[in-house]
C-alpha cells in the first residue's frame, strides 16, 4: 500500500451533490453492499428526495474476528476488499446524488455496525434509518444490526427487505 492512498479502516467523511442547509431533515442508510443493504439506500434516495432531506450513507468497515490470530496475507486481502468495495459503493453514491439532485454525506467508519449506526444517527440527529434485513442465519439467534437498532428506540427504523 502506497502512503498516499487511503486505509480502507480509517474514518472519512464526503459530500456529494447539491449543498442543503445542515438543520434539514435526514435520513441515514446504512449500506455494506449487500444485497438487501443497495435496496435500503435506494429506498433511502427516493425517501430523501421526495422529502427534500439530506442523506447520510454509512459503510462501516467490520473486522472479522480474531483478527490477531489470522496469517498477515488474509488481513491484506480483506483490507483490499473493502477499499475495493468502498470505492465501489462510494462511486455509485456520488452518481446517485447527482444525478437525483439529493444531497449526500458519505460516512466511511470501523467497527461494530450497530454501534457505528448508532453513533451516527445520534451525532448527525437523524430523523429516520434504513437499513436492509439481514441475510445472516446467525442473526436469528444473536439478532441482527436492525434488530438492535429499532431496540435502541431513537429513531424511526425502516427495515428493508
């Protein structure tokens, strides 16, 4: 890895599209490119847009666990991984918010999902989230980011199939 280019685990924030004033209302997305996660921050442009907020997308990059323990080739892979998805995923926000004139924050952070969603939707007083179901069998028994999220009792949560 170059010294220029970015860690694909450090925290950034963008904007992208038009300039709306910070006290309107927002909407966060929280999207890891799953499938289900694309559909909730489609749900989240349209929603936006329709109620002329702003948008806040957050990816939050999840270390897989026992982290220390796995070879140094896995962990450079998954590193490569998620830049390579996050440029993805931020290229695609930045066309969407042109192109629907709906004005986009891009969150990139590290983490626990649920605690990164939280924190995000605290610090940034939202006004709803959306977030996809989750497609994990283990989620039954553990429950899943949006299960937490809608205990979490904040905010209004929007669970996208």
């Amino acid at each position: 890895m170059s010294g220029a280019e970015p860690s694909a685990f450090a925290s950034t924030m963008e904007q992208f599209g038009p300039r709306r004033d910070p006290s309107a209302r927002a909407i966060l997305a929280g999207v890891d490119g799953s499938d289900t996660a694309m559909r909730a921050a489609a749900f989240a442009f349209g929603l936006a847009r329709r109620q002329d907020s702003r948008l806040i997308i957050a990816f939050v990059a999840c270390p897989a666990p026992l982290i220390p323990l796995r070879p140094a080739a896995a962990t450079m892979l998954e590193h490569d991984t998620t830049t390579h998805l996050y440029a993805e995923l931020r290229e695609q926000m930045r066309t969407a918010a042109t192109e629907l004139q709906v004005p986009v924050s891009l969150l990139k952070t590290f983490g626990d999902p649920y605690t990164a969603l939280r924190d995000a939707a605290d610090h940034n007083q939202v006004d709803t989230v959306v977030v996809g179901a989750s497609q994990k069998a283990g989620h039954r028994f553990a429950g899943s980011v949006a299960t937490k999220l809608i205990r979490a009792g904040h905010w209004p949560v929007l669970v996208v199939p």
